[in-house]
C-alpha cells in the first residue's frame, strides 16, 4: 500500500514540515463541505467578530443630507473618470484606425 503509516522511510526524520491533521476530504457528490471544516471555523469566528464590532455602533443612525450628497457625488465622480478614461483610449483607437485605413 502506498498510503501505510507504518512504512518508514530512510531520509524521514520525524520532524512535521505541514499539520495535514485537519485536512478533510470533500465531499464528490455536492459542493457542500462538512461544518467542522477548519475555513468554517474561520468564518463563524470572523461572523461573530462582525457582529460584536457592529454592536457597538447604532444601527439606526442615518446620513445627514451633506453626507449624502458628499457620497453620491464622489461615486459619479469615481464613474465619470474611468468613462473619461475608456473614451480616450476608444477616441485614440478610432482615429488611429482612421488614418491607418484611408
């Protein structure tokens, strides 16, 4: 067998290079994986890590006007400059094209 425990190895010194302890194998049949995978663990402690820091801001507290407005206006702003970009690369490539074909 070539997975046998048992099985010494000349060159093996019986330090650990990788802990494969917690390693699971998934599961062929569907994409879930068992809950005590150790990411699951992860992501339970890194959900219940969220919801303690979002305890302790109000949740009912709104934007006032200026934010608001302050917001929007950069999110149109992030938007209008990529276009911008994108339209002059698109201008170049049409007057190149232009130029090179008549």
């Amino acid at each position: 067998m070539a997975n046998d425990p048992r099985k010494k190895h000349d060159d093996d010194d019986g330090r650990v290079i990788a802990d494969m302890s917690e390693v699971t194998r998934p599961n062929l049949w569907s994409f879930r994986f068992p809950s005590s995978a150790p990411w699951h663990r992860k992501e339970r402690e890194a959900a219940a890590d969220i919801q303690q820091t979002e305890a302790k801001y109000d949740p009912n507290k709104q934007l006032t006007p200026e934010e608001r407005r302050s917001y929007i206006l950069a999110a149109v702003g992030a938007g209008l400059g990529i276009a911008a970009v994108f339209g002059v690369v698109f201008a170049i490539f049409i007057i190149l094209i232009g130029h090179v074909h008549f």
